[in-house]
C-alpha cells in the first residue's frame, strides 16, 4: 500500500451529485446540483475534472465518462443528520452528526433572544427574518447607517448573520456584537451552527457591497477530529478557506483565508509548491454562496469551468508522493425550489501521478471515508468515538 507525503483534500462546496435515500424527509426529493446544472447550460468545459472520471462516477451530457480515468471514483453517503456546511465537513473528518442544528427560516429569532442581544449590544435590532445578504443591505442598510440600529437576519442554514458598515458601524463594534451573539446562541434553545459578521461598504442602495472582512464565529465540533489527530502526531494541517471557521481553528497548524473559490485554488497552488508533510484542507465556498443558494445555474456552471482552469495548475505541481482527493459537503441544487441546501450524495475523486490508474469504488456509505483515509496515510489512529473507513489500500 502505497503512502503519500502530502495529501490536498478540496471541497467543492455544495456540489451534490443525487438526492440521498432519504431526501424525501427533507423535501429534496429528486434533487441534483451537478446533473441539474449540466442539464440547464449550453455548455460545460470541464476537461480536467473529464480526465479523473466525473464523468465515469456521474452521467452528464457536457462531460463524458472516459476509457481509462485517471482518479479512483466513488458517490459518498451522509451518515449525519442534515445537510449543513458544518454537519459536512465535520463528518468528513469523522464527526457524526445525528440531530440537525436549528434554523430559524420560518419566523426569525425567538422575541426573547433578540431583546438580550440588544440589551448586551446596545443597538436596536431591524430585520430578523430569511433574507440574501445583497437584498436586506438594499432593504434596510441605509436605516441602519443612519440610525445606528443592527441588522440582524438568517438565511436556509443555521446561522444569526449581523450586518456592519466599515465605516460608520465599525468593524470591531461588529465584531464585539458578534461575540455576544455567539455567546447567547450557545443555550440549547438558540443554538445555531454560526455567527456571521457580514461588513460591508456604501452609503446608498445600490452601491453597497460585502467586504471580504467577514468572520464566523462556529461551534467548536463535539469532539476530536482527525485533524486533532493529525496535528498532536506533528503533522501539518492548513487550511484554505471556510476550514478554520468551520472547525473554529480546532486541529490547524496553518489558515488561509480566502477572497473568492479562485483565490482558494490560487492559494493551494502556491502550498503546493511548498514542503510540507501532512494535509491541506481546502473549502471553495462561492459554488454554495454566490451560485447555490442564489438558484443560479449558469453562475454555478461558470464557477466549475474556473475551478477546472486552476485544477489543471495544480495537477501540474503534485508529484508522485501527493493525493489529491476532490469532494463536497452537501448539496445546493440552483435548479431546485426555495434557497436550501438539498440533502444529496457527493463525489468522491482520488488522483496521485503515481497510482496505476483509475476507476470506480464501491458506494461509502459516510462521507468520514476522507478523514479515515487521510489517517491511515499518516499512520495516525482516528480518534474515540469518530466513524469512518478508509480506502486507502484501494487507490492504487
């Protein structure tokens, strides 16, 4: 069984590949990001991701299924309950989720939770409802510039987003508010997977605009991941990206924030160009932000032709002692109704120079097969309580 020095782990944010057995007790019935946008385009040119065996692991019109693929493929399971960015990533790293977070979609923030935020803050609080952050900065920025009160708002995760002009709002006063909105979303009766900063720019509607300044304030995950295993061993772990939040810095020697997925990929490449022993996690969050949940095909599409554009640079700087392996945390089909993630199967793609080809795996039936399979590359024991089976023997 052949062992990697370095092994570069990159999320595809919400790139869904099918609905899950049991969509249906989470109304995404037939949901299907990737086969859903390769059906809504004229065109999708996706050469390298062609190369590994997209096309192989999934049947799509624009991307054929090659003869000889050179990625090991497979269509990963959520063992979790849910289909949340946290709930995701966590289970890749061995973490099952079984009771989903909370959302407040419907209605907005209990009465009782926004009354103590804005005691504690000092800001009267306008919004609280699901809303795009583009939309209520249109809606109520030009109130909250004006008056000093807080926009506060939620979307189809689980998350209290709070809104803060750089300029007249101030970005430590937003951090401040965020802080104590953190602490107060801590009680079981008002836990959220996130607190979001959402600064932006602008002094009138129309020309505002978010600052590559946000911050999310996570829950730390319930328990030692892989990543705490990786990083006790003395081994590497950076991260691109949404990691950090995610894992709220839990298990990371190294963190790179990212402006945009491009950026993201701009980033690993340079890593790659390092010496390092260990993994490099990266999360490319704009398929989900940008294109997902704002039900944009064609947007989507195009994010997934720049991303294989910086693939292919990066396939040109691993060698024959580096894994790539290339999946998703959930789905976030444009197609579909409402702006929610969908509960979906993902890809699974694993590429080293040095395997002696491609081909497919069996379905797993846990998206923790990535976690698993990083351990057992660095001969490092996952940690008590952690699920996940690795496949690394079968790369290869």
């Amino acid at each position: 069984m052949r062992h990697y020095k370095r092994v570069f782990l990159i999320v595809i944010d919400s790139l869904g590949i099918g609905a899950m057995p049991d969509a249906d007790r989470y109304g995404d019935q037939g949901a299907d990001t990737l086969g859903h946008i390769d059906g809504a385009v004229e065109s999708l040119h996706l050469p390298n991701l062609e190369r590994l065996g997209l096309g192989n692991l999934h049947p799509l019109r624009h991307v054929r299924a090659v003869k000889h693929p050179l990625a090991r493929y497979a269509s990963l399971m959520e063992a979790s309950a849910g289909k949340d960015t946290m709930t995701g990533h966590w289970e890749m790293m061995g973490l099952r989720t079984t009771t989903p977070f909370q959302t407040f979609t419907e209605n907005g923030f209990p009465a009782e939770l926004l009354e103590e935020l804005s005691r504690r803050t000092g800001h009267r609080i306008i919004g609280n409802k699901s809303a795009s952050g583009t939309e209520i900065l249109d809606e109520l920025a030009e109130q909250e510039i004006a008056s000093g009160d807080m926009i506060v708002y939620t979307s189809a995760d689980s998350v209290l987003q709070i809104c803060g002009n750089e300029e007249t709002f101030g970005l430590a006063e937003l951090y401040r508010c965020c802080e104590i909105a953190r602490e107060l979303t801590l009680r079981d009766e008002w836990k959220v997977g996130r607190v979001i900063a959402r600064p932006y720019v602008g002094r009138k509607k129309g020309e505002f605009v978010r600052t590559a300044n946000r911050h999310d304030y996570a829950l730390k995950p319930g328990g030692p991941t892989v990543l705490n295993a990786l990083k006790d061993r003395g081994l590497d772990v950076i991260s691109v990206g949404k990691i950090f939040d995610i894992f709220d810095g839990e298990g990371l020697t190294e963190s790179n924030k990212s402006k945009s997925s491009v950026h993201g990929m701009e980033q690993t490449i340079e890593i790659a160009g390092r010496e390092f022993n260990g993994l490099c996690f990266v999360n490319l969050v704009d398929f989900d932000a940008l294109w997902g949940h704002r039900r944009n095909p064609a947007g989507y599409a195009a994010e997934l032709e720049r991303f294989d554009g910086k693939l292919g640079e990066l396939m040109e700087k691993i060698g024959d002692d580096d894994l790539l392996m290339i999946t998703a945390d959930h789905g976030n089909d444009p197609t579909y109704s409402g702006t929610d993630h969908t509960r979906e199967m993902v890809p699974f793609l694993a590429y080293s120079p040095s395997m002696d080809g491609g081909g497919a795996l069996a379905r797993q039936e846990s998206f923790a097969v990535n976690g698993a399979t990083v351990a057992e590359n660095f001969g490092v024991e996952m940690p008590e309580g952690t699920i996940g089976v690795s496949v690394l023997g079968e790369l290869g």
